[in-house]
C-alpha cells in the first residue's frame, strides 16, 4: 500500500507522515529531503539554483539515499544539515526545473514500486504517484503553519518564517494542488493523533475494500 500526503511547508505533514509510518510499519519516504539534499550539494559545490543542466547532471550522478530521517547523498550523512532556514529558502529555486523534478520523481516512483510506503511531499498524490492507495492533502492557516515552523527553527523570529512561508507558497503553487480524489485534512485546530488516526482509517478501509 502506498500512502501519498501532500500539502504545504507547516501543514503537518512531516510529523504526521513518520508517525503514521511507525504505526503502520511501514516505510517513510520524505521525498522533500531528496530535493534539499541537491540543493544541499550545489551550494556545496558553487553549482548555481538557476543552472537547470548543471543541477540535473548532480541528481543524476548522485543517488539520495532517504531512509526516515537519514539522508546521504555524494557519501556525506546530512539529515541534520538540510533542515536549516537557509536550505528552506532556496530548495524551491532548485524543486522549479522540470529537469531536476523529473529526475527525482523517477527515483521516488522506484521506491513506491517496492511497497508499503508513506510518501510525503508535494505533487505525490497528483504526479509521482497517482496510482496511489490513500491521497491526503493536509492544509492549516497560515497562521498556524507560521507558529509551527517558528517552533521547529527557533531564532529567526516569526514575521521572518511567515514572509519565507508566503514566498514558497509563491514558487511552489504548481506543486500545491491536491489530487482531485485526495482527502482534505485541515489539520488547525487538531492534535497530531487526530490526525494520524483519520488516515488509519482510511488506509484500513482501503485494505478492506481490496480484499477479495
């Protein structure tokens, strides 16, 4: 069974995501930290984010590996580096380039095709895997989303996080669209366990629907 959940930066969807994969026992796949690890690398290597050719000749030289939150790409482990304002507020300049999300995306349908997968990111649902068993698009207030993020990078302060939020909502409004069979979760005004138990749910019906 695959798991697709999309939706935007503060929705919920990472911590939803790993939890629900813990319960289920199955695997979770944060395809964003494939997108932040290249452009973790380019940074790395002076590689410009507007360079669509240079960019694409990294992701096909250098696999990701994503196992939860360990993620290695070129032989350095860099789960930790990626998760900082700085990445935040370029990955969207390298995610744009259809090269480099065509490249990915055939590197995270090859991990869906092994099975039992919670999957989280952007356009997982609508493009990577549209044959996907349960589609969730989580949303929250922008508010909300804003005081989340400032909790998870303390330090810069939250009118800084609530302008970055609106300009990756800006440059990532091609991905933010929710697959039309998707099942909207506002996730404002509810607990983590609320929500995990609402896809519980609906993965368990979907198991009972497919069995003959």
């Amino acid at each position: 069974m695959i798991i697709a959940i999309d939706g935007p930066a503060g929705a919920g969807k990472s911590t939803v995501a790993r939890l629900l994969a813990k319960r289920l026992g199955f695997r979770y796949l944060d395809t964003g930290a494939m997108y932040r690890a290249l452009t973790w690398l380019a940074l790395e290597r002076g590689v410009s984010l507007d360079d669509a050719d240079a960019l694409a000749g990294l992701a096909r030289a250098h696999d990701v590996t994503v196992d939860g939150d360990s993620v290695e790409i070129a032989g350095h482990e860099i789960g930790a580096a990626i998760r900082t304002v700085e990445i935040d507020r370029v990955v969207s300049s390298v995610a744009r380039h259809d090269q480099v999300r065509e490249i990915l995306r055939e590197r995270q349908r090859t991990l869906a095709a092994e099975g039992d997968a919670v999957m989280e990111g952007r356009d997982i649902g609508m493009v990577v895997c549209p044959d996907a068993d349960v589609k969730i698009f989580l949303t929250a207030d922008p508010e909300e989303r804003a005081r989340r993020r400032t909790d998870e990078r303390p330090g810069l302060g939250a009118d800084a996080l609530a302008t970055d939020l609106r300009l990756r909502d800006r440059r990532d409004a091609k991905q933010l669209e929710a697959a039309p069979d998707a099942e909207r979760i506002d996730t404002t005004h509810l607990g983590i366990e609320d929500v995990v138990g609402r896809i519980e749910a609906l993965a368990a019906a979907r198991a009972a629907e497919a069995k003959p």
